[in-house]
C-alpha cells in the first residue's frame, strides 16, 4: 500500500468542484494507493492520472522507497495551465 501526500492547493482546488466531480476524483485517488502505475502514465518525472468524463488530469509522483504518493497538481484538460504544463 502506498500513501497517498495531497499537496494543500490540490485539496483546495477539488474542495471548490460539486459534490459530483468531487467524489470522482477521489475515487481515482484511492485508487493510486493500490498499485500506482497501474493507473497512471508516465510523463517524464512526473505520472499522469485521467479522471472521468470531467477531462480532469491529476499529476502525482511516485516514491517507491518509501512507499509514497505526492499528487502534486490537478487540472482541466481545456485549461491554459494544462496546455502549458502537460502537452
């Protein structure tokens, strides 16, 4: 099992969706504590996980030696961030 870090404007971001998009999106973090890259891809240093319908893109890193997961940034397919960030 591996633990699951939430940097702070991470939990403010999905603190702010509706209860709909919430939910989804921790049902895929819960999901990184099982078997990490199972469900996310590589994006050089970082991994990127795809959330629903809601085109959300959450970036974690991985730790293996001490069995960690730091979800680092959350973002919109359609944003200017992700464009900037993740293409």
């Amino acid at each position: 099992m591996y633990k699951i870090l939430i940097a702070d404007s991470v939990e403010k971001y999905i603190d702010r969706l509706d209860i709909k998009e919430r939910t989804r999106i921790l049902k895929r973090l819960e999901m990184l504590s099982e078997k990490p890259k199972s469900v996310g891809e590589p994006r050089g240093r970082f991994w990127i996980l795809k959330v629903g319908s809601g085109g959300y893109r959450i970036s974690f890193r991985i730790i293996e030696e001490e069995n960690i997961v730091r979800v680092t940034a959350i973002e919109q397919r359609k944003s200017e961030r992700y464009n900037q960030f993740y293409q």
